[in-house]
C-alpha cells in the first residue's frame, strides 16, 4: 500500500470557505467513487497559512496511475478544477510508504472497486 500526501497553499486572498465548499460539493463527490481510498483533508491552523493537505490510500502505483488517469477524464471533475485551480498558489504531492508497525498498513484498500471506501 501507498499513500499520497497532496498539500496545496491558496493565493493570499482566496476565500478557504469558498475553495473547501467547492472541493467537497463537486469535487470530492467526483474523486472519492474514482480513487477509493481517501483517508482525509485538513487544514493548518498554525503553520502555513491557507494550506491544504489530503490523503489518499491506493494498493501500489500502478493503482494509483489508472485511478488518476481514470480521475482526468471524469467531466464532473474537470468542471471543479476549472474553479479550484485558480486558487490554488503552489501544488505538492508525495508518496510515503508505511512502516511494518505503522497501523495504517492495515486498511483494506481495494482494486477494482472505485467506490470502495477504506473501513
């Protein structure tokens, strides 16, 4: 199992209200059927203002390649990132392995079923 770290700072200026209604009234219903295991978004309090970060749970890369290629063709999801990435300042994403004693490792994370939530 993989898992991708995404973390997004908005422009100074851009409304966190605004962008986290959006993503989680057009976009995270598009994404979540697609990519399965989402395990979360957040943001900081303290820290980097207006920064984002979300985690997502994929079986290895290649899940992760065929579900995000899968992710770009969806319309409904295209017609958020037309919104969202105009607020968006900077982009970084990474890929983090667990542990062997890391509890995580332990999700059912599933091929196959795009609509398959993690328990």
């Amino acid at each position: 199992m993989v898992v991708e770290e995404r973390t997004y700072v908005l422009h100074t200026g851009v409304s966190l209200a605004d962008y986290l209604h959006i993503y989680e009234t057009e976009g995270l219903p598009a994404q979540k059927p697609i990519l399965g295991g989402f395990l979360g978004y957040f943001v900081t309090e303290f820290g980097t203002q207006n920064q984002l970060v979300h985690l997502w749970a994929y079986a290895d890369l290649e899940d992760r390649r065929a579900r995000r290629a899968q992710l770009a063709g969806n319309p409904q999801w295209q017609g958020c990132l037309a919104k969202i990435r105009p607020m968006i300042m900077t982009m970084e994403n990474r890929i983090m392995y667990p542990t062997s004693f890391s509890p995580i490792r332990t999700l059912p994370v599933t091929t196959g079923q795009p609509d398959t939530a993690l328990a």
